[in-house]
C-alpha cells in the first residue's frame, strides 16, 4: 500500500457541486487494472481516472478511464477532469495553451479556452442511420411511440452512444425508460436530445441514459462524450448552430451546462467548468 494523491473533480457543472463527479489518483505508477477497477467500483462514481507518465512523445500526460463496468478507451468529462487535476498538481504542459492527453483512444488535444478547459471531440468509430427494427426497439426501451423519435443517428465515439431527437426538451425529461424491454445485443447507450424554447440559455436538453444492474434504468449527470458526437451529428446536418450549450442532469437535480465551440478549422470542441471539490490522498 502506497500514499497517493487523490482529487474529487467536479466537471461541467453551472457551479460547484452540480456538474458531474470524477475521482482522480495522481501518480498512478505500479497499479494493476484489477486495482483501478476495484477503486473506480469503491468510489461509486460513474468514473474514476489514474493518472501516469506519458508513453506517446507528443502526450503531456497518461491517463487510464475506468466506469463501473471496465475501463473505457475515452471519455469526455474524466478528460477535462483528469487534465484540470494534473495541472492543479503542477503539470507543465509544452505548449501554453494545448495539453496533450494520451489514453485509450490516442492523443486528445485540450485547450483553455475562457478560463476553462475543452477537447476536440474525437472521431466517431460509428456514425450513420440507425436500422428501423432497432429504433423501434429503441422505442419500445424509451417507453414513447415509435413516431415520437423525429430523429436519430449513431453517434458512437466509444461508449456506442445512439442519438435520439425528440420533440422538445419536456419530451426528453418525460422519458423513463425500460432496459429489460431491450432485445438487441450488447448493452444500449442512449442520447437524448430536444430544442429548448427559441431565445433559451441553452440551445438543447440531453440525457445519457444505459442499464445498470437488473436492467435498471441508469442516467449520466452530463456527459462529454454524448455532447461530442451529438454537438458532430446537429452541426453537420444543420439543426444547430456554434457555439451553443447544452442543459444536461436536469432530472438529477444537477445542472449540467457543456459549451460547444467550432474553430475555424471545422474542429469541434466541448468545454465546462471545472471545480475541485475534495483534495488528498489515498491508501492504494
């Protein structure tokens, strides 16, 4: 057992507290996966990173993503969590202004940007329509009819997120889905996404819902990787314009508000507060 440095990050949150939690072991040299995986379940966050030295020569940092389920190739709020506990910790990244962090999915550009902190959303590793026979599955999971669904899309950057586009934001924070009505294979990772009212703070709702244990229905506070593929679908098709927020963990008593910029280069990045809530160390 070793004394490590630890960190409760909260991320994307309008204020502290009401974002998303993420736990963050610095110097996490000489942990096994079975260790993080062991942590990240203790914790009971939805994701717990360990943070190592780089092996890619261009990488400011290592990090290692770990859910409740296994460990992740990436994801987007344990990344801007992760890189604001590595620079409160003293990193020097080589660049002023871009932090490079390597994980599971390669090398993620991060910048500042305002006084916070945003990723290049990453490319989709499945993007496309969604077959009929599964969004009427999908459906039937949400609990709405099949007609309610005006759009969809796979937006999958990892998690295997499916984008669905309901009415308005009050059909978004309606659903209450049924996981054990799911007949496909695999797991199901859904985005929701609905227009908040014209002249509204935030252009969207959003929910990032999956099946916990006994096919419970389990949401995300606010999630960056779903922001991400879906801020790719909504500006690629034209039904949203940059820069734009989201309003994400509504129904959690928590206030999510992710903000997707577009450079000139047609890069998409999503950036949020980032707090740190708890700071010390742990017995690992």
């Amino acid at each position: 057992m070793r004394k490590r440095g630890f960190v409760e990050v909260d991320v994307f949150g309008a204020v502290a507290y009401r974002g998303n939690p993420l736990a963050v072991v610095l110097e996490a040299e000489g942990l096994s996966a079975d260790q993080m995986l062991d942590f990240t379940r203790w914790t009971n966050f939805s994701e717990a990173t360990f943070l190592l030295p780089p092996t890619s020569p261009e990488a400011d940092y290592k990090v290692r993503i770990f859910t409740q389920r296994g460990e992740l190739p990436f994801a987007g709020h344990p990344t801007l969590g992760t890189c604001h506990a590595w620079l409160e910790a003293g990193g020097k990244p080589r660049s002023p202004d871009r932090i490079v962090q390597e994980c599971g999915a390669g090398n993620v550009p991060i910048k500042r940007q305002n006084g916070k902190l945003a990723f290049a959303a990453p490319p989709l590793l499945r993007s496309g329509p969604v077959e009929e026979a599964f969004l009427a599955n999908v459906a039937e999971v949400l609990g709405i009819p099949r007609a309610a669904i005006l759009d969809s899309q796979w937006i999958d950057n990892g998690p295997g997120w499916v984008g669905v586009m309901l009415k308005d934001r009050d059909a978004v924070l309606a659903v209450q889905a049924d996981f054990s009505r799911y007949k496909g294979p695999g797991h199901l990772d859904v985005g929701l996404v609905g227009p908040h009212p014209s002249g509204s703070d935030c252009a969207f709702e959003v929910r990032a819902l999956f099946a916990g244990e006994n096919n419970a229905m389990i949401e995300d506070p606010v999630t960056g990787s779903l922001n991400a593929s879906l801020a790719q679908w909504l500006l690629t098709t034209g039904k949203a314009k940059a820069p734009y927020c989201t309003s994400q963990g509504t129904k959690l008593g928590r206030q999510g508000r992710p903000e997707i910029t577009r450079d000139e280069g047609g890069a998409i990045w999503i950036g949020g507060n980032t707090f740190t809530c708890v700071q010390g160390s742990v017995d690992l």
